[in-house]
C-alpha cells in the first residue's frame, strides 16, 4: 500500500506538472528577497489570467520561492476578484495600481507591511521685528475659530522635509523663506486612515515680508508679536501647542539647538539630507 501511495503522489505531480507546461505563465520578475513580481502590463481575460495565476503559484512553490506581489493597474480592475480567490490580500494602493500580496513558502511571512507614516510640517518663521508669521485656515479643524496658528502642510511624495516647509509657507502665504532648522517632532498613531503621522516643527529665514494669501484655504495671514501668538487661549489650554509655542520663544530668546540639513549623496547616487546637530559636529572634509 506504500509503494503504491508513492507511485500514486507521484503520477499525481506529474500530471500537475504536465499542464503547467501547457499553459503560459505570468511574466514576472525575482526580487532580492527569495520572491517574484508580477507587473501586469497589458488587459487579459479574468478566467485566463485566473489559469495563469494558478498554473504560476505551482511553478513558483516548485521554484522554493517566498512571496508573490501582483502589481495591478486600475484599468485592469477585473483581475482583482480572481487574484484574491486564489489568497492575495490588498498591500497598498495608489492612484494609478494596486499592488495585492501572498507568501506562499512554509516558512514564516516575513513579507512587510504597508508605510505606515505621513510627515507634516509646521513652519516658525520670525522676522526682525519678533513677529511670527501666522495663518488662519478657511477649511479643517480650524475653520472659524479664530485661532492663528503657524503655517503647515503634508510632505509630498519625494519632497524632502525642509523643501516642504519652504513650499507651504510660500503657498499659503506668498513669502519666500530659507530652512534653517527642525526645532521638534512629534508622533501621533491612529491619525490619518489608521496612520502613524510625523509632524516637525520648522524654523525658516524670511527673505521677503510682503503677505500674499492662498485664498482656497487661508483665510487671513499676518505677521504678529511672537508673544501674542503664544498667548492664545487655544495654544495655553493645548499642551501639545503651548509646547511647540513655548520652543519657538526659546529658539527666538535665547540659545537652543535644533538639526539643520547636511547635503549627501547616497551610495547609489541618491541625493539625500542628513539632519543633525551641529552644535560640537564637524563635518568630513
């Protein structure tokens, strides 16, 4: 009954591997990680790329490979039902693809998850007379509140942290600004569809003064005694406020040290920054 189990499995294999050789698989490319992608590039039929699927999952867990990543354009819609029949989840989404995931190795899923952050910005930016340049928001959570608060934003895909600052600063308010420091961070969990949020605090050089709203979303704009701007009954009743206000003063008043920005290309070639404290730092020549 042994022998005749083995010979069973074996024809069983075979077979399997018979049809896998009569249908076509889907074009994928190996990753570093012991896995494949599968970058969908032109429109098929959900029963044959279902086929397709099925007859390249056998031939990948033949191959020993780990995980499999299936990169979907929108336009190709109609291939998500069958891809998730056959085990894949959604991993992430963006405006133009989706990209669905399955581990398919007995070994434990070491596949990583989804980016888990968005980075804000909030920009103190002082003028030579100690006023703060503050913004009232015409949308949000501020709307009608009378609150002036600093300028802020969202990090744009591929923007650097000081390129955004400078940015919304300039947006919402017409002035050209020069990044000299972050002051602080904070981290909030939960905050954004189920996203951690990073938020730095920004200290720019003005390099103009004159005041030019963003209509769709400020409401007013102005420069105001840095005093004043900490002063607010909204900013001493909020303590994660009164201590961002109460950090600006100080970097304004008196010594404190932030990080400024060192320019460095990566070993790929990549320009990046490297924010430190430069207090004792010296950098390489």
């Amino acid at each position: 009954m042994k022998n005749m189990s083995t010979s069973t499995s074996s024809w069983s294999v075979e077979k399997e591997m018979n049809e896998v050789e009569r249908i076509e698989l889907l074009s994928s490319v190996e990753d570093a990680h012991g896995g494949v992608t599968v970058d969908v590039k032109e429109s098929m039929d959900s029963k044959m790329f279902s086929l397709m699927l099925k007859t390249s999952l056998f031939y990948w867990r033949q191959q020993g490979k780990r995980g499999v990543w299936i990169k979907l354009p929108i336009e190709f819609a109609n291939l998500v039902e069958p891809a998730v029949k056959e085990g894949f989840r959604y991993h992430h989404a963006e405006p133009d693809y989706l990209m669905l995931v399955k581990w398919i190795s007995e070994t434990t899923d070491t596949l990583p998850e989804n980016a888990s952050h968005r980075v804000g910005v909030g920009a103190f930016v002082m003028n030579d007379k100690g006023e703060v340049l503050v913004v009232q928001e015409s949308n949000g959570r501020f709307k009608g509140t009378n609150v002036w608060k600093l300028p802020t934003g969202v990090v744009n895909e591929s923007e650097d942290i000081c390129t955004a600052a400078v940015r919304e600063v300039k947006e919402e308010t017409g002035i050209d600004t020069e990044f000299i420091e972050v002051l602080a961070f904070r981290q909030s969990h939960q905050s954004f569809f189920r996203k951690s949020d990073l938020f730095f605090v920004c200290m720019l050089r003005p390099l103009s003064f004159d005041i030019q709203k963003q209509d769709s979303e400020i409401e007013a704009a102005q420069w105001m005694r840095a005093e004043d701007y900490a002063d607010q009954p909204f900013n001493q009743k909020n303590e994660l406020f009164k201590n961002m206000a109460k950090i600006c003063l100080t970097k304004s008043e008196k010594y404190y040290a932030g990080f400024s920005t060192m320019s460095l290309t990566t070993a790929s070639g990549k320009s990046t920054y490297l924010y430190f404290n430069n207090e004792d730092f010296e950098p390489s020549a």
